[in-house]
C-alpha cells in the first residue's frame, strides 16, 4: 500500500483528532440540554426533538458559512459539522424513544415524533441556510475602507446589473455567494 492510498484511507491525522473532540464537546452539550428538559415515561420527548432541531438548523447555517462565505481552514468542518452536531444530535435515541412509545401504546405520540421529527429537522435545515444567506446578502462585509467588500465575481455582476431583467439578477446572485468569496 502506497503512502498516497495509507493517507487516503486513514484520513489526516489531525482531522480524526477534530471530529473526536467535536464528538466529545457535542455529546456534553446534548447531555446538559436534555437534562434541562426531562422526558416523562410516555411523554412527546420535548429534549431530544429540540436538540435534533436545533442541530439541523445549526448544520444548515454552518454549511451555509463554510461553503459559501468563508474560507475557513480546512478542520473547522469536521470539527464543527461531524464532530460537534454529529454528537449533539442523536438518531439513535430518537429511534429508541419512538420505539419506547410505539410499545407503550402512545401510537399517536410517536408517529407524531416520528414523522415530525423528519419534517421539522429538514425545515431547519432549509431555514438554517436561507435565513443563513439572507443575513449574509443584508449585511454585507466591509473592507478596511469602510466600503462594501467587491469580489472580482461582484464586479462582473454589477456591469450585469445594467441591463434590465430578473435575469441578470439572478446571474449577479449566483456569481456573488461562491466558495472563496470573500463575503
């Protein structure tokens, strides 16, 4: 096996050690919010449906940030998006707890749980990063000068602006919000 394949199927090393200690910040964090929020036996599980929410509206905004507006170093991402929300959310107790209300008898409780957990957590994510890109449209960064940061892709895009139409607009949207602008 070839260093370059070693290196590929292993990962870098400091990209295992980021995902750990997100994992670890994560889980404590998911812990101390559920215990804020107790379930009772056959209750709707209010705790673990806010964490994996509010981990979905997080993942959301975060891809939204790294992909699209920063240039972030490279471990910020699987420290941040696998290690920190992979252990705040949790699939597995969500499953175990619909389970746990399916064989109480709580069927309307727990295909609620079930079916809006999904729902909710894809609408979070959807408003994680809408809402995400709107902030980053309506605030935009500034340079050193006071005036509005412009991008080489901005530039092109304002000459676009002069013509009318939606659909330069829609051109100078596309070209403003790329990876590596820097917004």
């Amino acid at each position: 096996m070839s260093r370059r394949t070693t290196r590929t199927a292993t990962g870098h090393p400091g990209t295992t050690a980021a995902i750990a200690a997100g994992g670890a910040l994560g889980a404590l964090s998911r812990y101390g919010l559920t215990v804020l929020v107790p379930d009772g036996p056959g209750s709707f599980p209010w705790g673990t449906f806010f964490v994996n929410i509010a981990g979905c509206a997080l993942i959301g905004v975060l891809m939204a940030l790294l992909l699209e507006v920063w240039v972030a170093h490279r471990l910020w991402r699987p420290f941040l998006g696998i290690g920190f929300l992979g252990g705040f959310t949790t699939f597995s107790t969500y499953a175990v707890q619909t389970r746990g209300l399916l064989a109480a008898g709580q069927v309307a409780t727990g295909l609620l749980y079930l079916f809006g957990t999904v729902a909710a957590a894809l609408v979070a994510v959807w408003f994680g990063t809408h809402l995400t890109r709107l902030a980053v449209r309506a605030y935009p960064r500034r340079s050193r000068a006071g005036r509005p940061h412009e991008s080489p892709a901005e530039e092109e895009g304002a000459a676009d602006t002069a013509s009318s139409g939606p659909s330069s607009r829609i051109t100078r949207s596309r070209t403003t919000y790329q990876r590596g602008d820097a917004r």
